[in-house]
C-alpha cells in the first residue's frame, strides 16, 4: 500500500456551506401541502424541524449559507478529512485511472453523517428545543445524531429499521453509549408503528416506516423536533464540506476529477461529494460525469418515477417532488441498510431529470467483492454502502483499462466497515444474494400516485 494523502489544516475548513438551488439550470419542483396541493414555505415545516434548518431547506436565493462558529469547532475534532490517491487499487486493478476518494469514515462515528448531526443538532439547542427524534437505517444517521444530541444535551429517541437493528447490534449499542433510546421500527409505541405490525406482522421494516414512526413522536412530543440524515435540502447543504474541502485538495494533487461518485440511498453523501463540484459544470467550465450508485435492490434513480411522493410510508410528509419506487415499497433485506430508502431527494431528482448527474445500479455481491478488493489494495474496510461507490468507481477505472485512457476519477468514502463484518462473514460463506426488482413491481407500487407532475 503506498497511497498517497492530501492533507489541509484547520484553517481550511469551509466557513461556509455550498447552496446548489439558486444555481440549477432548472429549480426543483415546490414541495406541496398533501390536502390543498399548494406549496409551502419555511414557516410550514417549523413545528417539525428547527426554524434555521426550515429556513435553510427553503432557501433558493443564497448560494452560500454560514457555518456557525460553534459547529466548525466541533467539526474541528476530525475535519478536514484526508483526501487519498489510491495507488493500490490502481495497482490491483493494473488502470492508467488516477483514483481518489475523500476518506469520511475517519469521524468519531465513522461516517459522513456527523457534518450534518452536528448542526441540526445546534439549532436545535440554540431554540430552546429539549427532545428530539429521527430514523435510522443501517445506523450510522443514528449514531451521528446520538453523540451530537449528547454534545448539545438534547434527549433523543431513534427508530431503527428492524432488519437493520437484528443485523447490526453493534450500530445499536453506540447509539445507546451516547445515551439514546434505540426503538426497533416497526414499533408497538405509534400509530403508523402498531398499524403496519397489525396488517403485516413479520414485517422487517423500511426507512420509510421508521421515518413515519419518528415524525409522529415529534409531532406529539412536547418541545421536541425531528432530525433527518438525508433526502432534504438542508442534509445535502451540510454535506457539502466534503467537496469544498476535496476542491482544495484536488488542486494540491495537481489534477482535477473526471468523475465523481457516491453510494446514494437518500442523497446526502453523494450530494456532499458533488454540488461543489457541479457548480464549475453549470458555469460551463469543467465537463465531470457525476454518477449516483445505488443498490440493485433499490433502484429509484434508474428504476423509479419523477412524480411528487411522501417521504415516508405513513404520509404524515409533505409531498415532495422526487424520483420514486412508491412510499409503501418494501425494499429487499440487503445489508446497506442506508441505501434501501424508496426515494430521492428533490434537488437530485431534478439534476437527474435534467441529465445534470448519472446513476447506476449495482447488484449486492458486485459492491462486496468491491468491497474487499478496496480492503486489500488499501487497508480501509468500507461500510456497505460505500462500497456501491467503490464498485462504481472499479467500472469505470475498467473502462480506462480497455480504452486507454487515463482518467481522474474521484469518489467519497462515506463511511468505514468495522462494524458491518457479520455482512462480510455471510458474503464470504456464500450466504448473499443478487436481488432485482420486477418492473411490474415497480408500476404496480407507484400507480397510485397523484400524477401532479
């Protein structure tokens, strides 16, 4: 292994976060009151979110949004994060690809997910607000949200994805070392929760389903706001740290990206990764491929409608505009639990509509033997979902093989492996599978939608 690190100082972490909205060719499509099909505005979402995070999510006029002194402290614990050529995949891979990826596994939760806990988490502190609750999927939103609930003493209560809280009792037990109540979802203590148990009782859970079950609590908690670890406008605009800072280094390393991927479930860490970069496409100065790869098992970017959908299985969201497999999808039992949401967020599905980024699909035991491939020329085990990532990063550094060309392809690692290895005993036992959704699957889930666009 002889990859080489690009390192920035704590001077350079961005004072600001990326808006990519006032910016797109073409602006997404308002989100909608579900009874009157009329759009909201910021003061529609304040007794579900923070007033800043509600402000942040509307805003369509302000390209560059402030980070708050007391959030770049705490983001001053780990970031900025080490961007890294990876030499020893190339070398595996005998590519004339430069690869690098922006290593997020190394937070104190080992992902991503903290640039976006930590400030959802202030502005909740800093209004007063004492409770809070959110979802989780493979767990590491959850476990962000956790130490971050903790740094600002707010309580919180997670529902997890049930499949996701059997499959991964470590990610569990960190939530409940910050001091968080973990809630297998679906849950006795909701409505949507008991609702969903009662019609399907061996149900093993959906992000959605989660989502449903944390909304209500917040909505009938006094003093209580819920937090979301992706999909929305304002998790994206967190998330934008990582290109703003990978910029930088991309310069130190003399080159600039190709191509630039991330997993995608919701959006958030391949949004962080892209916007900054996207920006340079839109003044019509660079001309990078921007690629979402996403599971075989949940192909919303690929597979999905363009249509307005809830955010969640109960429909307790409003309406968003969104590429869609159908808010009551019931994804398969793949172990990226992050990436088994049925929707993406607004901004995206507008970028890919507008043939702005590109997606593919990436069968389970592809992104595994990525995964260990990675693992051997690098020395970094991926979480699950990254790995979708790095498989999609292998096919392209293949086709640089095969043409000769040597391309700089730039990829996030969003989140380390260290606590999926139960994933990684079933794949190297021969117990995971491909699984491909039906066509007819997919119509028949997203018939029923209001066809407003």
């Amino acid at each position: 292994m002889d990859s080489k690190k690009f390192l920035l100082q704590e001077r350079d972490i961005p004072t600001a976060w990326y808006n990519i909205i006032p910016d797109m060719p073409n602006k997404p499509r308002p989100y909608l009151n579900p009874a009157t099909k009329q759009p909201l505005n910021a003061e529609d979402f304040f007794p579900l979110f923070s007033e800043e995070a509600s402000r942040q999510e509307l805003n369509t006029t302000d390209s560059w949004i402030e980070i708050p002194e007391e959030v770049r402290d705490m983001y001053k614990i780990w970031r900025p994060t080490p961007l890294v050529r990876a030499r020893g995949l190339e070398k595996l891979l005998d590519t004339p690809a430069h690869i690098y990826f922006k290593n997020e596994s190394v937070s104190p939760v080992g992902s991503h997910k903290l640039n976006s806990a930590i400030p959802q988490a202030y502005y909740c502190k800093k209004q007063g607000v004492t409770n809070i609750t959110t979802e989780t999927g493979a767990g590491q939103w959850g476990a962000a949200l956790s130490l971050a609930a903790k740094a600002f003493g707010l309580e919180l209560a997670v529902y997890m994805v049930k499949i996701s809280y059997n499959q991964k009792p470590y990610r569990r037990s960190i939530m409940q070392t910050y001091g968080a109540e973990v809630i297998a979802s679906p849950s006795m203590s909701t409505k949507a929760g008991r609702k969903i148990i009662t019609e399907h009782p061996n149900y093993q859970g959906s992000l959605g389903t989660a989502i449903s079950e944390a909304v209500e609590l917040a909505m009938s908690t006094p003093n209580c706001k819920y937090a979301l670890g992706s999909v929305l406008n304002h998790v994206s605009l967190h998330q934008t740290v990582i290109g703003l800072e990978a910029e930088k280094q991309m310069e130190m390393a003399g080159e600039y990206p190709d191509v630039i991927i991330g997993c995608f479930g919701g959006g958030s860490n391949f949004s962080g990764i892209s916007f900054p970069f996207l920006r340079h496409n839109f003044e019509g100065k660079t001309n990078t491929r921007f690629i979402a790869a996403e599971p075989e098992s949940c192909p919303k970017l690929t597979k999905g409608v363009f249509q307005y959908d809830f955010g969640d299985e109960a429909g307790y969201t409003p309406l968003i505009p969104m590429l869609t497999l159908g808010h009551n999808f019931a994804p398969a039992n793949i172990h990226a639990g992050g990436l088994r949401y049925h929707g993406a967020g607004a901004v995206v599905s507008q970028l890919r509509e507008d043939n702005l980024v590109e997606a593919v699909d990436i069968p389970q035991l592809e992104s595994f033997a990525a995964a260990t491939l990675f693992a051997r020329g690098e020395g970094i085990i991926p979480a699950p979902e990254s790995a979708h990532a790095i498989a999609a990063a292998i096919r392209e550094a293949k086709k640089c093989k095969e043409e000769g060309k040597g391309k700089v392809i730039l990829f996030n690692l969003s989140g380390h492996g260290l606590i999926d290895m139960a994933s990684y005993d079933r794949y190297f036992a021969g117990d995971l599978a491909n699984y491909t959704v039906p066509d007819d699957e997919i119509a028949n889930n997203t018939a029923s939608l209001e066809h407003i666009i």
